[in-house]
C-alpha cells in the first residue's frame, strides 16, 4: 500500500505492506509554503472502499496530522 502527502511543491511517498493487525508508520515532508494559501494533499493510489461494502475495508488510514510553523 502506498499513500502520497503533497505540500507546495514537495511531495512524498510512503510505502508498507499490511499483515492486517493493525499498526502504523509515521512520515513527515519538509516544504515551504511560497504563498498566502498552500494546499496540502492525501492520495492513496487504488484504494478506495465504500461505506456498505465491508469486505473491501482495508486500507490505509491517515490519522493524527500536525502542521509545525518553523521559523528560519
């Protein structure tokens, strides 16, 4: 499975393989925000369930996301 994050013009890719026993990885993208409103994206290439088709959950999930202001 692998989702990508994109900020700016910096994006990343993570990658990992499911036993299905629940667990995480974390991931973080360095990017600068060059204008007064930056998108920030999630992707999950071929994965996509829907809400009454329970036999398709497993996925992966984002969850517990920060954005962090650094100064230069």
């Amino acid at each position: 499975m692998t989702v990508q994050a994109f900020a700016g013009k910096a994006s990343t890719q993570v990658s990992f393989v499911s036993s299905g026993k629940g667990w995480y990885k974390t991931a973080s993208l360095k990017f600068r925000a060059d204008k007064t409103r930056t998108t920030i994206a999630f992707y999950n290439t071929f994965y996509h369930a829907k809400v009454h088709d329970f036999g398709h959950m497993c996925r992966p999930v984002i969850d517990d996301v920060s954005l962090v202001h650094v100064k230069k």
